[in-house]
C-alpha cells in the first residue's frame, strides 16, 4: 500500500429502472486499485477521514470501497476505485493528491494496514443504467482478441436485455487501458440494487445464449467475481 501515491500518480477510468446507454452516469474512466487487508475497518475509516477534507471535496472524482466478496483464489480483499468524467477531471484529481496534507495522513495509515496488489486504468466501451444506485456486483475479467466484434455483439444483447427487462442495474464494458497483461484486457460489470436481487435470476436468455456462441471464438474469461459497496466517498 505505501506505492498507492505513487501508482495514482503515475496514471497522470445489471439502476433499479431501465435506461439506454444514452442516459448512464458510468463515467469515461476508472481507476481501480486492488489491495489486500484484514482490517477492513480501518481501511474505510482512513478513506472516510480522507472524504472529509477540503481537498477531497474541491477533486472532481467520485471514490468508491468494494468489498470483494467471492473472489476465488485471489489474494485481493477489496478494490478502491475512483471514477472521472473524462481525462482532464482524472489528472486535476491526482494532480491535487501531492498538495493534500489530508491524503499524505490516510495513505500512511493505509501503509500499515493493507498491501497494495495492483493498479489498473480503466475506460469505458459501453455502459447503461445508475450504477449509484447499485450495491452488488458481478464481475468478469476477460481476454478479448477482437474488441470491435465483442463491443458489437455486446451492445446488441445488452439492447435486447434492457427491451426483455432482464437488466435491474448498471452495465459496462471497460478496456484495461493501463495495467493490462496477457490475460485481463477488458472487464464487463452487471450491477443490482443489493446481492439478493443480482443473484435472482439464474436462467440464461436466448438473447444471452446467442451472445455467448458469437463471442466464443474472440473471448476468454479467466474470473467470474461478486463484489458489493462498501462505501461511497
């Protein structure tokens, strides 16, 4: 965890009704910070305490704790993301983070608390819904080979999901656009208002099923992960 402040430096990215793309708050870019701890409150304090400045406030980002709470074997406890509309609001906030006392204090209470397991950057290809509004979360990290055709395919059955009503929350698809490796190059994300609702509906669609043939040849999925909200900051 002591190389968080300078991996944040170094970047310088299924809503409880239906909405299309067009009107989804998922931002252009995450950043998303992997750690591993077994003091998970006084992680969430340190980032609590670190909400609470002047400086956070004045940072056009929004920060979010997740809990990962069925990982498989991934030494990986929680992810800290923060969200930025576009890349200018991404580097004014990292920007910010070596004249704030307030992040200096929580970085150095989280040095001794959790370790740092990896950085990555993410950018968003395609997305739907209030992801605010979310709690829970399904996540698959993937490799993709073609990623106009899976961006293609997967816009069509999240259009044919949304129409069915088999969609109750956010949905994206994010490119690792820094700190990809052989395996992970882009993420897909399903949300829900809370774990009971995400896993409700077990049965495939057709619209589902058709997707996954298109996409067979031009994908692999190497993790399947539930996460839920800790805390908005």
């Amino acid at each position: 965890m002591k190389q968080l402040l300078v991996a944040i430096l170094a970047f310088a990215g299924l809503s409880a009704g239906l909405v299309n793309a067009e009107e989804t708050n998922v931002p252009e870019f995450a950043a998303v910070f992997q750690i591993s701890t077994e003091d998970e409150a006084g992680v969430a304090a340190a980032f609590a305490s670190f909400a609470a400045s002047d400086c956070r406030k004045g940072m056009p980002t929004a920060m979010r704790v997740m809990r990962e709470t069925w990982n498989g074997d991934e030494d990986v406890t929680h992810s800290v993301i923060w969200n930025f509309a576009d890349a200018k609001s991404m580097m004014e906030s990292f920007g910010a983070i070596s004249q704030c006392r307030a992040w200096a204090n929580t970085s150095a209470a989280l040095s001794e608390r959790a370790d740092m397991k990896s950085q990555q950057l993410m950018r968003t290809l395609a997305a739907g819904g209030d992801y605010t509004q979310d709690t829970a979360y399904a996540i698959w990290q993937m490799a993709i080979s073609d990623e106009a055709a899976y961006v293609a395919a997967y816009k069509k059955l999240m259009d044919a999901q949304v129409k069915n009503g088999q969609v109750n929350g956010a949905w994206g698809l994010w490119r690792v656009q820094g700190g990809a490796n052989a395996d992970i190059t882009h993420l897909a994300f399903a949300g829900a208002a809370n774990m009971e609702a995400l896993l409700a509906n077990g049965s495939p669609s057709k619209a589902f099923i058709a997707f996954q043939k298109k996409v067979a040849g031009i994908r692999t999925i190497h993790r399947t992960n539930i996460n839920s909200v800790l805390a908005d900051l």
